[in-house]
C-alpha cells in the first residue's frame, strides 16, 4: 500500500466518522460515496459501522427500581468500601497536613520577623485550627446521633 492510498484510506475513515455524526457537507458525502463505490471491503466496513450506530442508537438501557439502590446502600460491602476509602482519604490528609504544618513552623521559626508578629500570626492559625476542628466534631457527634438521618429516604 503506497503513501497515497494510506491517506486515502486515513481520509475515508474520517469522512466515514462525520457521516455517522452527520457532520458531513455534501461535497464530503459526495466524495465519500465515490471511494465506496470503489472499494467492496471499505463498503462492507461503512455498512457494519452503520448497523453499529443503528444498534447504539435504539438500545435502552433500564434504571433499576429506586429499592435496589436502597438494598445495596445498607449492604455490607457498601459501607465497607466508603469506610475504607474515607480512612484512606483521611490518613493520606493527615500525614500531608503534618508534613506541610512541619515544614511550615520550621520555615516560620527560621523567618526573622518580630515576636509580635509571630504571636499573633500563631494565634490566628491556633484559631482557625481549633474552629475547624470545633465544626467537624460537631458534624459528627450529629450525624452519629440524629435519630432521623438514617431513617430518612432520599
């Protein structure tokens, strides 16, 4: 197969591409039609592509019921593997956190900036720490003892 007809057949599969997607002009169509017509393999491969399309196209694909969803939601490989994956989320966050808070008080320290700077910049970070800390324990006090959040279908 020459260079040539390596291209051509480059530029046929694209036309082939846009006519499925109806993208094609009528010049591409035209041109499209006339390699076609001069090839049998390439007009049995644009009738399997198109049969393809077809097929694609007219399939349905069923939801199940809103009560399969709910039975998988409560089974016990569900929750293990949103557990799992929360404490790899949480461990991987921690040991970054403490590196980074690490490397930051080290840099902090060495900086040369007036003590009072430095104690209140502390001072706010120690704020800002404990508040967050202060909401994510409460979230989770709730969440633990809300007696309407597992009983609650969504």
């Amino acid at each position: 197969m020459s260079p040539r007809d390596e291209f051509d057949l480059d530029r046929v599969h694209a036309l082939m591409m846009a006519a499925l997607d109806g993208e094609c002009t009528d010049a591409d169509r035209r041109e499209l039609d006339a390699q076609l017509a001069r090839n049998a393999g390439l007009q049995a491969e644009w009738e399997r592509l198109r049969r393809v399309k077809e097929v694609t196209m007219t399939i349905a694909v069923g939801r199940p019921p809103e009560e399969v969803w709910d039975r998988y939601r409560t089974t016990v490989l569900h929750r293990a593997e949103r557990g799992v994956a929360w404490f790899m989320i949480a461990a991987g966050t921690a040991v970054l956190g403490a590196v980074g808070l690490w490397r930051w008080i080290e840099a902090w320290l060495a900086m040369t900036l007036r003590w009072e700077l430095k104690v209140a910049s502390a001072a706010l970070l120690i704020g800002v720490a404990l508040l967050i800390v202060s909401v994510l324990r409460e979230r989770w006090h709730l969440h633990r003892r809300d007696p309407y959040s597992k009983e609650v279908l969504r």
